[in-house]
C-alpha cells in the first residue's frame, strides 16, 4: 500500500531527470556502487535486482520495539500473520483436496476388490484367509471391516473344479495367487502416493522461511523504489531524537545521526524551525506539510517540502514522530521565478497603461493645441483678407469720418491679428517647432530701439531711460528678432501699467547662473572656442505693481492680475506667458519681483555668444544699419539713452539720438518705419516740414485719441505695444510708401542696380510690377548660370536669388559668385560646369571685388532652408510670397 | 439707374472675393497683385492671372503626359514643374492650387504613383475651380466697365 503511494506521488513531479538530492561525488564508493541507476520495466525485474541496504540507519534495539508498540508495526505484524495464515488456509485446502482424491481412489479400490471377491464366492465354504494379510496393516483391516460392513453379494472365487479335488485347490491357489498379486500392486501405490503427499506437506510446511522471503521481497521493492528518489525518511522519538533514517546525507555515519537531535546534527538556517515545527506537530497530534529552507554547512542552500505526523503506540500514546522529507529546492527557485516575472509582468503592465495613458494625454493636448493653431491660422487667413481689403479701402478718396472708422477698422483688425500671432507664437514654442537663429546684435542698439519704439508712441508723461554697464560686449550673438520681442512685450507690459514716473530697461554682465550650469556645460563643450557671456536684463518700472498672490499666474497662459485689471488694461495674457517661454527655449529664466504701488522689474538672464571682432559682419538686424550708413562712433559704446515723453515734441528729445542730424527722408531711411508713419499720415503732408507734420500729427492724436501706428514691419512688437496703450492703429498706406518712393528718387541720384533671377514667369512679372512701384527696375537672369554670366558683366548693388532653379539653383551660384570675391577669378565656376568666356582685361575688373548682396528668395521659410542660405553665402532671404513690403524692406536695408 | 447698377456689380465682386478668401481659394498675395496695379498698369491684375493660366495649363498638360507614361520614372522633372506650378501659384495668392500642389510635389518625392495620380486630379480640380471663379470675377469686371467706360481694374483702387 504505502508503496503505490509512493509513486504515485513520484508520477506526480515534473517529468524530468532529477538529479540526485545529495550531491553525486559525495558518499562512500560502496554505498554507489550498488545503486541501480535506472531501474525499468515491471516488478518482476525485482526479483534480479539486488538491494543494496545500506541506506537505511536503524537503532536496532529499538525499533522491534517501536515494531512491537505502535498502531503501525502491529498492524503489519497482523498483515503478516494474515497472509501466512492465508497461505496456510491454503495449504489445508489442497491437502483435503488430495485426500478426496485418495478417498474416491480407494473406494474404487474397494470396490474392484469386492467385485473380485463375489466372483470368487468364499464366503461360506472356506475360512477366512486372515493370514494371507497381515493383521497390523490398517488400511487392510479396515477394508477387510468395510468388507463385512459392505458387502452384500461378494464374489467368490469361481473354480469349475469339483470342490476339494487336487484341481481344485490348484486353480485356487492359482486365483489367489493373481488377487494378492494386485493387492501388492494396490497397497505399492498407494504407499508411494504416501509418500508424495508427506513430501508436498514438508514444502508447505516451513511458514516462517516463506514470510521472511515475503517480507524480503516487499523491502526490495521499497527499497528499489526509494532509493532514487529524492526523499529523506525518518522517524524520531518523543525528544525528536532519530531512531531510523533512510536516504541520510551520505557522509553523515551512523553515530553522527542516531540517538541525536536535528540541532545537534545540523547548523544554520532552517534546522530550528524544522525542529520547531516537528515539536508542534508533536504537540497538536495532528499531521502537516510544511516547505522550510535550509541554509546549512554541510549541503548549503535546499528546500525541503517536509510531511511530520505524530506515531501513536497502542494506548494512544504519542511516542514520536515519522517525518519524510521531500527536496523542492529546484521547484521553489522556478516558482519564485515565476512569482517575480509574474510581478515584473504586473508592474510592467501597470506602466504601460500608465504611459499609454500619459502618451493618450500628450496626443489629446497636442491635438488640442494644434487645434488651436490651425484654428488660428485658419482665421488669420480670412482675417488678413479683411485687413488687407480694409488698407485698400483707406487708399481711396475718404472723408474724414470714413477715414477714422476704417482706421478703428484696421486697428481691431490688427488688434486680432496681433492676438493670433501670439496664440500661433505660442504653440510653436509649445510644439518645439520654433527654432531660434543666431545672429550677430548689438545690445544696446537694441535697447535703445526698443525704447526709441516705445516713446514714439508714448502718451504718457513717462521717462524712458536704458542703461547699459561697459562691460556687456559691443557686439553679441542671440536670436535678436526674439530678444527684442521680449524686450518690448516686457517694456510695453511696463508702460501699460505705469502712469507716472520711469521705465526702463538696465543691462549688465553677470557670472554663470546656478541653474544653468548643469545644462550649459553641455552647450559650451560643443562651442569650446567661442566665449559666452550671461546678460541679466531688468524692464523695470514705478507702475501699479503686482500684489504678491498675483504672482505665480503671471506667466501662466490668459491670466492677468485680476479680472480688475483686464477690464481696466486690456490685453489678452499672453505677452508674459510668450516671454517666458522665449527666455526658457534661449536656454534663460525670466523672474519678477513686484511692490504694489512702488513697481515691478522683470528680469531675464541669457546667455549669449560673444561676437569675434574680426567677422565680417552680416548682421541683418535693422538697428545696425543705422550704424552701418550713419557712423556714430559714440552710439556702439554709449550706456545711457533717456527717451522724453513725445506728447508736444516731434520726435524724442534728451538722449543721444537728439543729436542725430536727421532730414527728414533720412529718418525714414534709418528709422523704423512707425516713425514715417506717424509723420506721414497723408500723401498731401510734405514730410519736409517737420513742424507741419507736428501739428498734423498732435491735431490728429486729439482729435481721435489715437497713438500713431505701427507699421506691418514691426507688428510683432510695436502692435502689441500700441494696443496696450489701447489706441487706434493708423496703418501704414501704400500711397505714403509710393509717395515718398517719389521722393527717394528724386534725391538719389544714382538708380541701383538690381538683378533678379528668377525662372517663374508669373513670380517675374508680379516682381517687376513691384519694383515699378518701388521706383526700381531690374535685369533678370532665368538661372544661376545666366546670373553669374551677368554678374560677370555688370556690377550690379544687388542680387536676388530664387533658390529653386534649373540649371544652376541660387545655392551654387551664390557660393561660385563668392569664390569669386574671394579669388578674383571665375575658375571655381569654369570647374563648376559654368560656360564663361574670359577676356585678359577682366580678370582685374574693379566692381565686384566688394561682398555683393545677395537676397535668397525661397518657397521655404522653415528655419534650417535660411541657414543653408547664409552657410552657401547669402546675406539675408525673403520668404515667397514675395510681398511688397519685403521687398521694400529688403532694399531699403540693402541698397542704403 | 446707372449709379445703381454698378453698385450692384460691385457688390457682387465684393462678394465673390470675399467668399473666395473664406473659402481660402485666395490669400493675401491676391491683394498684393491689386496694389501693384496703378494707372500706369491698369489691367495688371488681369495681365497676370492670364500668364499664370497660361504657364499652369502648359504644366498641368506636361504633368499630365509624364504621368500617363506608365514607364514613367522621371520624378523629379515631376518636382520641378510642381516646383513652378507651387511658385506662380503662391505668387497670385491662389492658395489652395498651392496648398495641394505642395501635396502633390510631396507625393512626387516618395515616388508614390498613385499619390501623384490623385495629387494631379485634385490639383486640376482646384485649378478648374479657380479659374471659373477668376472667369466669372472678370465677366462682372468687364460690365462694370461696360457702364463706367473706365481703364479696366481701376474700379479697385478707385471703385467711385
């Protein structure tokens, strides 16, 4: 029984060669050699196999006793006597079935010999023939008593002699003679028969040898199919000391195990609670499985699952404990193995939902914002037609009164615009589309334009003051369209909230931030040659301040102060939110400190490259052309600008610009456009007379409260600064621009020379006809290699190129133009493939060893088409659609 | 009566260049072509539209013909010509002929036929339209005019 118990449970287990639980190479090579590494087949192979029984360890003293006392050893001591008295039964019935053979055999006998003796017929005549037979013989007296009993009509002896005679004693004789001659015969047999029933009695009669065999053959087979397998058994007494053990580990001797405890046997992690555990088994008298680790010297680190159940004597008595214990160290590995992928798979899960989640989020906002911007877009559209017709309509023949509301009409409109550009400026910077462009600047030409922009429209009594300290560089190298936008969101932002008193803007040169260390490190390494200097710009003012709750929403996107100040300002809380985000794509931060009634100051740190002096410079920002066509030794160093209130004077006093020597038409030359503007507000003024244009100009701002305008040019910052000051927009009309084209061509007195190249057709004519309106004309080249051919011929002030041509695109020819700055000669040309037909004389010609403008004109205005314009040696580019006011802009920079 | 009728003319070019702005059909570069028109040019708007049909239906056809040839392999003279068609179209303010050609041109540059195939019918759709709408733009043109007897598109920068 226990055996089918045992491999079912072995079935049971992972089908796979399991190793041996005790490591092979320790053990005695005897207690190996023996060991049957495979055993197959059916039971019957037992009988071959011989059994080594050295696994077993028993205190042979006591466990007949421990046989002799528990429910267990008396049972299967009843088992066998069972079975013997089985076999016995057994033996008995075969016997009595022999005997019944025997028993019909001599009734047979029995009869023959009646039947015999009724033939013969003796009964009365003749004595009995006693003698014949030997009395003593059993078998014959009982026959000769079951004859008498028996038989009715024996035969007698048949003699056809006459009684008595010599014949007839003869023929007796004779008959007789034959009887007892089969009597022998009989009585042999039966003998012999005897004989083999006492032999098949001996064989069954040795009981004792027959169980042993029994027993020998049921421990073989325990043995055969224990001793494989990866289980210790043992049992213990009450004090848990081991009585019997079988599958031991092999180096411990008998000595070492016996008679001991599993504390005295076994250090380390585990035997306690093994020994623990077997106590409380012991105690509760209740069989349990438990799984515990050791962790001992002697095997190192193995599981066991083990089972301990209490043994019981026959007065239900606990005595001690059988334990089996099984190792599982492999299973329990590859279950916590599998717990923990289980758990990394959980948590794996958990994050990827997460993520998902997150991923789901970002796409939403994303989508949301390109939303917006699309929605933004898709508005400005329509909303430039409307402006655009409204501009129209304000060149036409208008009353006054007509001539205002278009202006109110136009402003809104740009208002919006305004608003639309942010939110789109504001995406981009969101969606990481905006790239920022290095260009070479001077700091405080800047400054000073930005407040030369902001007092040009001033209304208030306000002083406008810049300082700049002497150490921040001349010259530096930033995004300037973006600082400056920063610089008059922030100065505008000022003005709109101050009502008396100054605002201004300090510039100075301060040590590596501590939040930008870790991060610049990295941008340094890359640009080890070049110096970066970090500028910190104050915008700070004696306005209303901001009360310090206000403060964290400030930057935060369409938040302002409060809904007070919304109402009271105006203003879409965007400004500050483009700001920051601005300062911090620069690689900055922007802060503010603020005391209501006192003022705030904005501040933002940038770091900048520092220019080499030796560049030749292509800086293409608007504040150095002043310089550039007006040098003013003082302006590049000069640190202090003061800008006056311009209510009453015409321009700005106070400062160094006063000093400028301006005429008119230079103003407009050199000076942002808004100016014009706010001069030339009628294509009747002549703008000579600057104390007309005054009175015009005052006369007007009364009449409608207006500030003057802005112009298209400036819009990203100066619109935004006018409708802070929540005037009316008076648009810059072509007719101003045509008109003091007029003029312009009156004063100068050479016309440039300008070539186009340009393979569209249509872009041919539209230019034409706005370089007809510009008082300029042009030759035109169909492709680079045409171009270059009349470069070649004619010195020309300035070149437009379209990228994107046949033949030779505006790329190649613009480098191929430069190599031949450089080198005096056309050979990089000729290399290139371009066909030029070279006389001695030109060789040296004079006009164009001066660097040639050269404007790109490309269909693509993303950031990294206009860097591969100025790497391939252009000097600027103009976005397609070419515009009116790009190219006015363009060759007012260039051709001046 | 006269007065009156060209008002309502007006106002029908009013709103048809409204409405072709809203639809996005036109953009602001339209209204570049009409400030570049002056006494000195007074059918420049005209002028113009007319060369840009004439050059789009030149490329439009040759787009065409390479694209029919089904061994067709010469993408890139494909792009050059979308190259044009892109240019001339932004330049006239025809933003959605654009729009799509810029569509078609990259299709053009994964060497996607069908793409092409489709770019090219929906950039003749678009180019169809426009010039029906253009078309009809001067057909009321040409009334006006037909009243005021003025030089041809003055009527825009001078409408009295």
């Amino acid at each position: 029984m226990v055996c089918e118990m045992e491999t079912d449970q072995t079935e049971e287990m992972d089908i796979e060669v399991l190793s041996s639980m005790w490591p092979e190479d320790v053990g005695t090579q005897a207690d190996n050699q023996f060991n049957v590494e495979k055993p197959a087949g059916d039971s019957d192979t037992l009988k071959e196999v011989d059994i080594a029984e050295k696994r077993t360890m028993a205190d042979l003293k006591r466990l007949p006793e421990l046989m002799n006392n528990t429910d267990q050893g008396s049972s299967q001591l009843t088992n066998l006597v069972k079975q013997w008295e089985y076999m016995q039964d057994h033996a008995v019935k075969l016997l009595r079935e022999e005997l019944k053979i025997l028993t019909r055999q001599r009734e047979e006998a029995e009869a023959k010999e009646l039947k015999i003796i009724e033939e013969h017929n003796f009964e009365t005549q003749e004595p009995e023939n006693v003698p014949v037979l030997d009395d003593t013989s059993h078998l014959f007296r009982k026959f000769k008593h079951k004859k008498r009993d028996a038989l009715v009509g024996s035969k007698r002896v048949e003699i056809d002699e006459e009684f008595d005679t010599v014949a007839y004693w003869k023929q007796k004789a004779l008959s007789l003679e034959k009887m007892l001659e089969a009597s022998t015969e009989r009585e042999r047999r039966l003998i012999e028969k005897l004989n083999e029933s006492l032999k098949t009695m001996e064989s069954h009669s040795a009981p004792v040898e027959e169980l042993t065999q029994n027993l020998k053959r049921a421990e073989g087979f325990l043995h055969f199919i224990l001793q494989n397998a990866p289980i210790v058994m043992g049992h213990q007494d009450k004090d848990l000391r081991y009585l019997f053990i079988y599958n031991k580990f092999p180096t411990l001797r008998e000595q070492d195990i016996l008679g001991k405890t599993d504390v005295e046997i076994f250090h380390g992690g585990g035997v306690k609670e093994s020994e623990d555990f077997k106590r409380e088994v012991l105690e509760k008298g209740k069989a349990s499985k438990r799984e515990i680790t050791f962790e001992t010297d002697l095997f190192g680190s193995k599981t066991f699952l083990i089972y301990v159940e209490p043994v019981y004597n026959k007065a239900r008595e606990k005595i001690g404990i059988n334990y089996m214990g099984m190792e599982v160290t492999d299973q329990v590995r590859k279950r916590e193995k599998m717990a923990k992928l289980r758990e990394d798979n959980a948590v794996r899960k958990a994050m990827e939902s997460e993520l998902n989640k997150t991923i789901h989020i970002t796409e939403e906002t994303m989508r949301a914002k390109q939303m917006l911007a699309t929605m933004s877009h898709e508005i400005r559209s329509p909303l430039s037609g409307v402006v655009g017709m409204a501009e129209i309509l304000s060149t036409t023949k208008l009353d006054k009164e007509q001539r205002q509301l278009l202006n109110v009409m136009i402003s809104s409109g740009d208002l919006v615009l305004q608003l639309i550009n942010d939110i789109l400026d504001l995406s981009k910077v969101e969606s990481g589309v905006m790239r920022l462009e290095a260009t070479k600047f001077r700091p405080r030409e800047v400054v000073k334009h930005v407040l030369q922009t902001a007092a040009a429209s001033l209304k208030k009594d306000l002083t406008l003051e810049g300082n700049i300290t002497d150490e921040v560089p001349i010259e530096v190298v930033g995004d300037v369209l973006r600082i400056r936008q920063i610089l008059t969101n922030l100065i505008s932002n000022a003005i709109k909230f101050t009502h008396q008193g100054k605002v201004g803007i300090k510039l100075k040169v301060i040590s590596e931030p501590s939040f930008a260390s870790a991060g610049a490190e990295e941008q340094n390494s890359l640009t080890e040659t070049e110096t970066s200097v970090w500028i910190r710009c104050d915008v700070y003012d004696t306005g209303i301040g901001i009360p310090e709750n206000a403060l964290p929403c400030l930057f935060k996107k369409y938040m302002q102060a409060s809904a007070d100040h919304a109402r009271k300002y105006g203003g879409t809380g965007l400004g500050l939110a483009i700001c920051k985000q601005l300062v911090e794509l620069m690689g900055g931060q922007l802060t503010v400190t603020s005391q209501v009634n006192a003022g705030s100051t904005f501040t933002f740190i940038l770091p900048y490259k520092v220019a080499t002096s030796d560049d030749h410079s292509d800086d293409q920002d608007f504040s150095d052309m002043v310089d550039h066509h007006q040098p003013e030794p003082d302006d590049t160093t000069e640190g202090y600008f003061q800008f006056k209130p311009l209510l009453g004077s015409i321009y700005s006093n106070g400062g160094p610009v006063i000093g400028n020597n301006f005429l008119p038409h230079k103003v407009m030359l050199t000076s942002p456009l808004k100016l014009i503007n706010s001069f030339v507000t009628d294509s009747s003024n002549n703008t000579a007379q600057s104390e007309m244009v005054q009175v015009e100009n005052g006369g007007y701002m009364d009449e409608t409260c207006s500030g003057p305008c802005p112009s298209k040019e400036t819009e990203s910052c100066s619109s935004s600064q006018a409708s802070s000051e929540g005037g009316v927009l008076e648009m810059e009309s072509e007719l101003t621009v045509s008109s003091r084209v007029e003029e312009d061509k009156t004063e100068t007195s050479k016309q440039p020379k300008i070539l186009l190249v340009e393979d569209n057709k249509i872009n041919i004519v539209v230019a034409k006809s706005m370089m007809k309106q510009l008082g300029y004309t042009f030759d035109i080249a169909n492709n680079g290699v045409e171009a270059i051919t009349a470069i070649k011929d004619t010195s020309y002030d300035l070149v437009l190129m379209d990228v994107c041509m046949p033949v030779l695109d505006g790329l190649k020819a613009t480098r191929l133009i430069r190599s031949y700055e450089e080198s005096g000669n056309w050979d990089a040309a000729r290399e290139a493939g371009v066909d030029i037909k070279t006389s001695e004389s030109e060789q040296v010609c004079v006009h164009s060893i001066n660097r040639l403008p050269i404007i790109a004109m490309t269909a693509n205005t993303l950031a990294e088409s206009s860097e591969e314009c100025y790497a391939n040696g252009m000097d600027s580019f103009i976005s397609k659609p070419v515009t009116l006011q790009k190219l006015k802009e363009c060759l007012r920079q260039y051709l001046h | 009566m006269l007065g009156l009728g060209v008002d309502r003319l007006q106002a029908d070019i009013n709103r048809l260049l409204t409405s072709l702005f809203h639809q996005g059909v036109l953009d602001e570069q339209f209204l570049q072509l009409q400030q570049l028109q002056d006494d000195t040019s007074p059918t420049f708007v005209y002028d113009v539209i007319n060369i840009y049909f004439d050059e789009s239906e030149k490329l439009l056809r040759n787009l065409r013909l390479l694209l029919m040839d089904r061994e067709f392999s010469d993408y890139k003279k494909i792009g050059l010509h979308l190259n044009q068609l892109v240019g001339s179209s932004s330049s006239i303010g025809a933003r959605r002929v654009r729009n799509v050609c810029v569509a078609f041109r990259s299709a053009s540059e994964l060497n996607n036929r069908p793409g092409c195939l489709r770019g090219l019918e929906v950039v003749e759709h678009e180019y169809h339209y426009l010039k029906n709408m253009m078309h009809e733009l001067f057909q009321v043109l040409i009334h006006v005019i037909s009243y005021t007897h003025n030089s041809l598109y003055n009527y825009l920068i001078d409408p009295t």
